[in-house]
C-alpha cells in the first residue's frame, strides 16, 4: 500500500458518512447543504379516479358508462391512486347511498360509510402514505336538471355527509380548514401567506373536499361560515375567504389558470380523459397537459391498463406519485413523497 493509501480510503469514508448524516453536498465534505424549505401537501402531483367506486351496468345506455374501477383499496395499494371521488346520495330507506345515477348504479361500496371504511382500513395499514384527496359530491334529482336544492335542504345531505366523515373518519387522519387556517383570518390568507401543512405532518391523513358549486356549496357554507370547524373543503371563487381548492376539468383550454393558480399556493384538480372519448381514440393529449400545467390531481376512468384500450394514466416517474412540476422545490424526488 502506497503512502497515500490510508487517506484515499479515509477520505473516501468520510464522503460515504456525509452523504449518510445529511451534510457535504454543494458545501464540500465536511459543509452543510444549503437549507431546504420542508416539502408541503401542495408540492405532489398523484392520480385520481373519477367516479371510483364505479361498476359498468350489465347493458350500459351509454359509453359513458362503460367502464369499471376496482375497489378503493385495491386502487390505492395496487394502482397508486390517491385522489378519489365518491357520489352520495339520500336514501330513506337506507341512509347515505353511493352510486352514479338510476341508469348506472354499479358500486364497489354501496354506501358512505363503506367507502370510507374501505379507504380508512387502507390507510391504518399504510400510515406513511402522502394525504389522499378524497372529493365527495352530493346528489339530488331536482338538481341534476336545473338549479333546484329543496329536496337537498329537506333531506339534510350535507349534514349527513359531514356528520359521517366525523363518525367514521378519524379526526386526527383528518386535515380539515381549521388545521390550514391556524390563526390567519380566513382560508385563503392562510394558503397565501403560510402555505399548506408540511408533508412528514401529513401522512396518513386525508383531504376532504365537497365537490359542488352555486347553491349547494352555499347552503354548506351557511352552516360552516368561512369553514369554521367543517369538515370538508368547498370549491370557493378566487379570493374568496374559502377559496383553497379548484376543480378546472379542462387542461387543455384552461392551462395557463391552473399552473397560475398553483404558483398561487392553490390546490387543483384535473381531468385526463371523460366519457370514453380519450381511450377509443388513445388520445393521451388531455392527459399530457394536465401532467404539465401542475394540476395537483389528475382525474381518469383508466387508471391502469385494460385489454383491448389502449389508453391509461400514469404518473411519469411516480412512486406512486411525482413531485409538482410546478410547485415542488428543484430538489424533491418522487421517493421524499412516499415510499411504502
């Protein structure tokens, strides 16, 4: 062994343990890195599913309909999919039912609190996971064809619904607008001027988000003014005191809002693809923008491959999911996101 051996090997010790212990980087090998702002929940991007809980109908009336998701937990362990929409209806007879409508009524959890027990046993296996975004949208005949909410107040849906998510999900999985508001004067200063909670804070935990719009979000904030001890987090117009989430379907006409709004600090879902169109024709251009304008959630009717379609989302990268391309630091990587 040379006279310069024992150092080449010490040095090369020392590099190893700097790089394990966190330090040398841009500051050589016995510097520090240059400080890193922590990582938020508004730095991932993750797949969604539309309508999960959804069976194709034995004879569908429709393309729309023609398509089927496995159960939630199967599409949170398996498929990486982390943001999840669920439709609630009132039912007299049985309570808070899940399915799309009277034509198309094929669930893998046929009621509320199903869904969320399938999802919450999911995530007590998994407490490291990143937040799933769990969007819920309320149904009610009357308006499903004009702007009509009295069968929504007389029934109390909304009530129902938040009082469920109370009773079978736990409050401390839960990240609702109190917990992002903190001491700000309302949601939307907090979002600005704080930011959204750290991750590492986060996991295990869920988002609520209550996917409706007009009326029926109104009535909701009746009830919780400026989402004062609510459960759930509503579609709010920009500088609003509760706007803190979008739901823009479109990345391809409404590009350039969603990467404004998530260089903002604002949460935004995204569609992939809608009725089928997208998958007959593997055209994967809807899908493609919304990975690149920085929707946070990218919503599809295929999140994994099915025989004969040739079209499915992915997250480039994802384990199961990526760093925002717009709103991440430089240095994240899909593996500070989650790692299960």
């Amino acid at each position: 062994m040379t006279k310069q051996a024992p150092f080449l090997v010490a040095l090369m010790l020392a590099t190893s343990m700097a790089g394990c212990m966190g330090v040398g980087g841009g500051g050589g090998i016995f510097g520090e890195d240059e400080p890193r702002d922590p990582l938020r929940i508004n730095h991932i991007q993750m797949k969604g599913t539309h309508n999960s809980y959804h069976v194709e109908p034995l004879v569908s009336p429709t393309r729309e309909y023609m398509y089927t998701h496995e159960p939630l937990d199967v599409q949170a362990s398996q498929l990486g999919v982390r943001q999840f929409e669920i439709d609630v209806w009132w039912d007299i007879r049985e309570g808070l039912r899940v399915y799309h409508n009277q034509y198309d009524s094929g669930t893998t959890c046929p009621t509320f609190e199903d869904c969320l027990g399938t999802l919450l046993s999911w995530s007590n296996d998994n407490p490291m996971h990143h937040p799933l975004f769990i969007w819920i949208e309320p149904k009610d005949w009357p308006e499903q064809a004009a702007d009509v909410t009295t069968t929504l107040e007389l029934s109390g849906l909304l009530d129902d619904i938040e009082q469920e998510i109370s009773e079978f999900w736990p409050r401390n999985k839960t990240i609702a607008p109190d917990d992002v508001r903190g001491e700000r004067q309302s949601l939307n200063e907090a979002v600005q001027e704080d930011g959204w909670p750290l991750l590492e804070e986060s996991r295990g935990k869920a988002v609520f988000v209550l996917l409706a719009t007009g009326d029926t979000r109104d009535i909701y904030l009746e009830e919780h003014p400026g989402l004062s001890g609510a459960r759930m987090f509503t579609l709010s117009d920009e500088g609003s005191a509760e706007a803190a989430i979008f739901s823009i379907t479109d990345p391809l006409g409404n590009g350039e809002e969603i990467t404004r709004l998530v260089g903002d600090g604002y949460i935004v879902r995204s569609r992939a693809d809608s009725g089928g169109e997208e998958a007959d024709n593997n055209d994967t251009s809807r899908r493609d923008a919304a990975l690149a304008v920085g929707a946070h959630s990218i919503s599809t009717d295929y999140p994994a491959q099915v025989e004969g379609v040739d079209y499915w989302v992915e997250i480039p990268d994802g384990n199961p999911s990526r760093c925002n391309p717009v709103s991440a630091p430089e240095w994240c990587t899909s593996m500070d996101l989650e790692s299960l």
